[in-house]
C-alpha cells in the first residue's frame, strides 16, 4: 500500500516549529492592537469574481495560480459557482468591508487577519502553495481621512516597529509611487512602447508580460535582462502633480518619525488594483528572492468590486518567509518545562494525575510519567522535557513530602505538597 504524504507545496508544522510561529503571531497581534486595529477572519475560498475583478485577470495570480472548481449545484434549481481558495486576502477584506456597510459608520476600518493562503506555484525555499500571511487594511470613507498620507506612513511606521519587535534587524524599507488611476494606465502604455524594441531579447517570461501585465517586466530577476529594464522609462516621470505631493507627504511623515527607506523606481508591485504608495520591507537573510512583506495603496478597489468609494491601504507579510529570517538571526531556543512527576508504581498513577491537575492549575507545566516505568527511564524521559522531577511513591503519597530533584544543579530536596507550586516558580529563575 502506498504510504500517504503531504501534498507537495504544503507542509506539517511540528510542535518543535510551531513555538516560533506562536511568538510572531502573539507580536503581531499586540503591536496591532497599540494601533487600533481589529481582527478579522474571512473565508478561506471566494466567488472567482472577486479575484478576476479585484486582482487583475491578467495578474499571473488569476491567470495561472488559482486553486479554481465548479461548485456542484445540489438541486436543479440551483446554478454551478465559479469558487476560488483565496491566493491573497485583501481583496476578501474589502468584499466584507462592502457586504457589511462598514463604511456607514463614518469611521476608518483597520483591519488585520492571520491565516493561510493558496497559490499553485512552483514550490520553493520559503514558498509553498498553502502558506500564511499576516496582513492589515485601513479603509473608510474619504470623510474619514482614508486618502491621508499620514495613513500610509502610520502603517509603514508601525510595520518598523514590528519588525523591531520581532528582533529582525537590518531591514529595508523600499518605497515608490505608482500613481493615480489614470497615471498609471499612462505609464503602461509608455512602457509597452519602450518594451517594443528590445523585448525580444528578454526572458520568455518578459516577453509573455510586455503584452498581458507589462509592469511585472520591471520584476524581472533575470540577470541577463537587468540593463534592458534599467533603461526603461521610470514612473516617476508619468505622475500628476497631486501623485507627487502624495508620494512627498508620505516621505516627510516617515523623516519626521525617524524611519529609513529607499526610493525604488522599479517597485510596481503587479496586481492591478495598487495605485500611489507602494512598498516592501526586506532582509538580506534570504538570498535573492529577500522580500519579507509588501502592500501599498489601493484607491480603487471597492469600486473594482462593485462597492462605494473607499480608499485604502494595507500590506501582507508572508509568516513562511519571516521565520525563516529568525530562524537565521536567532539560535534555537528549547523551552523545558517546570517538572516531571514520576509516580513509583502503577498505583500511585491516580495520585500522580491529581497532583498534576493541582500544580497545572497554579499555572505551572507539567509532565506526567507513569507507575509502569523503570526509575531509570523516568529520570531519562524527564531530564529531555523538565527541569525538575518530581518523584512519587507510596511514602510520598502519604506523607505529603515531595522529592524533587533539580537537573541543572543535581540538588534534591524535600518539599512539602502545599510548597510545591512555590519551589517549583522559584526554580525558574
């Protein structure tokens, strides 16, 4: 019989893995919470409409990474749906911001999610078809300040601290302009025209994209194409005077709060529904493809999907990719827990368990041997997961005192059962 596997593209987190995850997601959410924001959870498949519209048909996302199926209709009656696992989530949070009427309480929406995404793509270090993202959204009306470029540099402002938080060093903000509705449909055109004398001797990859999507030419990794890119138009010579006053507001507020960045004229970023601010923070840690997280401003997107003007903006950090990079910074940590009690005889098992429940509820972790085991064995198991055993027999059960044994030090003592709790939060430090 063939034994079965994980799916290629996805993966199991193992208890040894998922502390890690654990902390970044514990971060993230108290650092949002400082800011305001609220979590929301949206349905991990859509109607395809939602992506076809919002993400751009032509983005390699819809056109080629889709987990896309016919919903079978249960009744005659009923009509087969087009449904989609989300590959990303922002445009699941702008469906719920419309279908909800957020907006009708005058107010700005920040919104943030954890969870897991899907794309069929080739899978790779850090990238894999189920994967996680951390992300947030501002939303609201334009009443509500949503078009405020002090909206876009508080996000990036709190993305930095985040990141500090996190204790990964050494990243760097990327940032550019890609532009108002209009400017950018301009610039594409611009450069097509560009592209038309050159292309040829690009990447296939390049060549497919100059006609479908051609700003994700300019996120091309091909060395062998960088000087043609480079010599292509920048957008920042196709923007209207109020994409530039945007684009320095933003600049300013992130001066004034001390935080770095570099101005990249080729961050496009490819889904169709980005306009003005756009971003990515990354790290040296990953090789080439160093990108820890991306975002930016999307005007338009709530019209794109048949809701009322709200401008926005938010960012996704791919988790998978962001433990690596701590992996890399940090050395692994082993947690060892505050004891292990081991009863001397199988009969002791039931007083063995009641203590646990007692020390357990004190807020303490606990491991449970068991009565069946060799004395041997339990100081092995325990000296693996604790630090401390705890041993339990007959005279102990009856008397109320307690060995314990501490493994660092090799001191064993007799405590008192209503001691215990105490010496064993003592023994931590």
């Amino acid at each position: 019989m063939t034994t079965l596997k994980a799916i290629r593209g996805t993966r199991d987190l193992l208890p040894a893995e998922t502390g890690l995850w654990n902390r970044i997601e514990a971060t993230a959410r108290a650092v949002f919470a400082r800011y305001n924001f609220g979590e929301i959870r949206t349905p991990v498949f859509e109607d395809t409409a939602l992506f076809a519209r919002g993400v751009g048909e032509e983005t390699d996302i819809v056109s080629k990474e889709m987990y896309t199926w016919e919903d079978r209709a249960r009744a005659q009656s009923e009509k087969t749906q087009s449904l989609t696992l989300r590959p990303e989530n922002t445009a699941g949070v702008v469906r719920a911001y419309i279908e909800h009427k957020l907006g009708e309480s005058g107010q700005l929406q920040k919104l943030y999610y954890i969870g897991p995404q899907f794309r069929r793509e080739r899978p790779q270090r850090g990238r894999y078809r189920q994967f996680s993202q951390i992300g947030a959204e501002v939303i609201g009306p334009v009443s509500a300040g949503s078009e405020s470029p002090l909206r876009d540099a508080e996000v990036l402002e709190m993305l930095a601290t985040l990141l500090d938080e996190l204790g990964i060093s050494g990243w760097v903000l990327k940032l550019n302009s890609v532009g108002s509705a209009t400017d950018r449909p301009k610039y594409i055109e611009t450069l097509r025209a560009a592209l038309l004398s050159v292309v040829g001797q690009m990447c296939p990859d390049c060549q497919r994209r100059a006609e479908t999507n051609p700003l994700r030419v300019l996120d091309c990794k091909v060395p062998e194409d960088q000087p043609f890119i480079d010599a292509l138009p920048k957008i920042a010579d196709s923007l209207d005077q109020a994409s530039r006053d945007h684009f320095a507001q933003v600049c300013a507020a992130l001066d004034a709060a001390g935080v770095p960045y570099e101005r990249d004229h080729r961050l496009v970023r490819g889904l169709d529904y980005y306009t003005r601010t756009t971003f990515e923070f990354t790290h040296g840690g990953l090789g080439a493809q160093n990108a820890l997280l991306g975002g930016g401003r999307y005007d338009g997107l709530s019209e794109l999907i048949g809701g009322p003007k709200a401008p926005g903006i938010g960012f996704a950090m791919g988790e998978d990719r962001l433990v690596l990079t701590l992996q890399a910074l940090e050395s692994p940590k082993i947690t060892l827990l505050d004891a292990y009690i081991a009863p001397l005889g199988e009969a002791q098992n039931p007083v063995a368990l009641t203590l646990a429940r007692e020390l357990r509820r004190q807020g303490l972790s606990i491991e449970l041997g068991d009565g069946s085991f060799r004395l041997k064995k339990s100081f092995e198991a325990a000296d693996k997961v604790a630090r401390a055993i705890i041993l339990l027999g007959e005279d102990e059960a009856q008397s109320g005192i307690l060995t314990v044994k501490q493994f660092s030090s090799g001191v064993q003592t007799k405590v008192a059962r209503a001691d215990l709790a105490a010496h064993l939060t003592a023994s931590r430090s």
